[in-house]
C-alpha cells in the first residue's frame, strides 16, 4: 500500500545547502547566437583575433597633417568614416578628416578643426600638434591575441558588443535552467474559475513561475494537480522530462493527501524533507532520474522564502554564475521582535538608511499565509535559533532580497 506519510530527521538550514549544493553543477555548455545570449555566463575564454581599431583612427574631426611640417598646408581631400581612401600626406599637404576614419599613409598626427582656418584649398594651423596627437593606434583598445573575456563573465551589454566588434556571431554559454512549476492540491481552482465552499484560488503556481523569470530563467507552468497519486507521478515524470529542475508547491507536510514526498521516493532520491527554518519547514529536495526536485510548501509566503534562500541559488549555480547570494548588512531593529528559538526564521522587512545607519522594520504580521508580508518588501531578517527575541536598537543580520548577488559563499 502507497505511504502518505514518511519520517525525515530535521536538519538545519546550513546541511540543507550543503546538500543541495553538492548536487549542483552548471549545465553543459552550448553555442547562442550572440544577440540571444544576454544575461548568460560565458563558457570559453575568448581572445581577440584581430586589432581594434584594425588601423590608425582619427579621434577628432579636422586635419590628418605631418606633426614636423610648417606652414600653409595644401588640402588633398577628405577621409570619412569608411574606406580608406588611400591617400598620401607629406609636408605641405593635410587631408580633412573624420571621426573614426583612418589616418592617411604618410600623416602621423590630426589637428582638431577649432584650431584651423581654411579657404577650402589650404589649411592654416592656429596651434602646435605633436605626433600620434589625436591618432588611435592599431590595436589600441585590444591587440590580437589579447585576452577579451574570461570564462564566467557574465554578459551584458557591454559584453555583448566587445564581442561583436570581434566579430564574434556564437559564443559557448551556459545555457538557462529551464523550470517546470505545478501547484498540488484539491483545494486549488484556476483564476478564470468561481470559488465553491472550502476552495481557494491558485497563487503560488504564478508567483513561484515569476519568481524564476525574475531572475532571468525559463519557467513554465504545467497547471493544477489535483491529490492523486497517478496525476502527480504523470506530472513529476512529465516535469523531468522536459525541464532541468521541477518545482512543486503543497502536498509536502504529514497529512493523509500530502502525497509529493512518499512519491518521490518511489521515483528516486529524497536528500532532505523537512529543515529547521521559519517559513518553510516541510521543505523537499529530492533528484529524479537525475533532475533536481524541490517541494515546496504549500504557504504562499513559504514557497517564495524557500525559493529566495535555496532554489534561487541552486538556479544560478546551473547557470554558471559564481555569485549565488544576496548581499548581506548588519541592521538595528526598529521594534522588539519575538522569535520561536527553535529555529532559523526569515523575517519579511524594509530595510532604510537612517541618519547614516541602517535600520529596519518588519512588515507586519510574518504568518506564513499572509502573502502581503512580501509586499514591499526588500529583505529578510535572519534570526538565529537559541534566541526567543530581540530587542529594539539590537543588530541582526538583513539579506537584501532587491539587490543581484555578489557572493560566492555565505
């Protein structure tokens, strides 16, 4: 007969990561087009094949002349942006020249127009130029076989350009983790439906599919699963089929219907099943056939902390990226705050800069239903278990939940 139930040994929120972590590796790399690879962790090291500027450039508008030379000048002609125009100056002559266009053989330096008069035939210099004066050098900015980019550089914009300018159209990157999101639970009815006596409206489904866009990865939701056992072993094995990691939400606690956890132990390993933190104590992490599972609770607030604290870093570590964590400031509580001291508990708050210190509030109630404590807010306090509260004016630590991640470990 099918368990409902299954015992699992409380372990801390620290051993929670370390066995996530040790599951984690970055996904294989592949080849992107290059305007489609932004956000993404390169996965080569790339070197320049070519100078940039490929020639001697002209910085400034105005005249290509011989820095040594005297004089009038006799105007040969004008060099744009463009081809080269293969002219020739030597002493007594100057070409008009643009910003960006290459240094005519024989000139080895370009004076700014301010500084010239012309009757269009003849230039006259109203100041002294020095050689390579306003020139760009070949190879300026990069010389073949320079180092441009390092394997776990992320791209940007900046990024994304450099390597145009090479002239590179793919690039080797770690591809973005796909993820397949369910929401479990009789209870549960789709927004475009009415609600009957006991149910409630799906949320966590398109909050935990937006949580994962937010930070730049693939998810899609495979909808409602109701509490039966085939329709949650078709969804799981059809997840892990089409997706790098799975994200289920409810059906994780000790109840008669709680059915996610006995079944992923049928379909493959359960590393952890319950974790001593505050939100988010049911917690699952299992791997089937080799993609990681997580199971998350069923609290709105819950599903979003776990998401925030353990499965947006696994995300990023199949990413690629080296930073996987939050920033993290000392703060002084605003308020007393009571704390279960049995756990670690996340604490939803606004953290502000007051009179130079930082300084924060919660956000009111912190049940673990109450999705509004969320709203607005732009870190979670980290209390310690041992502890049964904290007193105004007392420092704890605050994770900054709005900002990207600068941190390898924490």
């Amino acid at each position: 007969m099918f368990k409902s139930t299954s015992n699992y040994p409380m372990i801390t929120v620290e051993e929670a990561w370390r066995r996530v972590a040790a599951q984690m590796a970055p996904l294989p790399p592949r080849a992107y087009a290059l305007d489609t690879a932004l956000g993404l962790v390169l996965a080569e090291d790339v070197c320049a094949v070519e100078n940039m500027p490929p020639f001697a450039a002209s910085a400034m508008d105005g005249y290509a002349v011989v820095a040594a030379d005297e004089g009038p000048r006799r105007v040969i002609g004008e060099q744009s942006a463009g081809p080269d125009r293969e002219m020739v100056v030597m002493p007594g002559t100057a070409a008009r020249i643009m910003t960006g266009a290459p240094v005519p053989r024989g000139a080895d330096a370009v004076i700014p127009v301010e500084y010239t008069e012309s009757d269009g035939d003849t230039v006259v210099l109203h100041a002294n130029v020095l050689p390579g004066q306003h020139v760009r050098p070949a190879g300026q900015d990069i010389a073949i076989d320079d180092l441009v980019l390092t394997s776990g550089t992320v791209l940007g914009p900046a990024e994304i350009g450099l390597l145009a300018t090479m002239g590179r159209a793919q690039v080797q990157v770690h591809p973005r983790p796909t993820v397949a999101v369910m929401a479990t639970g009789d209870e549960l009815v789709p927004l475009s439906e009415a609600l009957a006596p006991g149910q409630i409206r799906d949320s966590n489904s398109h909050a935990i599919v937006a949580a994962a866009r937010a930070c730049g990865f693939d998810a899609r939701s495979m909808g409602l699963i109701r509490d039966d056992i085939d329709s949650l072993r078709h969804a799981i094995l059809q997840g892990v089929q089409s997706a790098d990691m799975v994200l289920t939400s409810g059906g994780v606690s000790m109840g008669t219907r709680d059915l996610v956890k006995p079944l992923l132990e049928e379909l493959g390993v359960v590393h952890f099943g319950r974790v001593a933190v505050k939100p988010g104590k049911p917690l699952t992490y299992a791997t089937v056939r080799g993609v990681p599972v997580f199971g998350l609770p069923g609290f709105p607030v819950s599903s979003l902390v776990a998401f925030e604290n353990v499965v947006r870093p696994a995300l990023r570590i199949m990413a690629g990226h080296a930073n996987i964590w939050r920033p993290e400031i000392e703060v002084h509580l605003q308020h007393d705050i009571a704390h279960a001291p049995d756990r670690t508990e996340y604490q939803r708050a606004v953290v502000i800069v007051e009179n130079g210190v930082h300084v924060a509030s919660t956000t009111g109630v912190q049940v673990s239903g109450r999705l509004k404590s969320l709203v607005g807010a732009n870190a979670l306090l980290r209390l310690p278990a041992g502890r049964d509260s904290f007193r105004q004016g007392e420092t704890v630590t605050a994770i900054l939940i709005t900002m990207p991640e600068v941190a390898t470990t924490r």
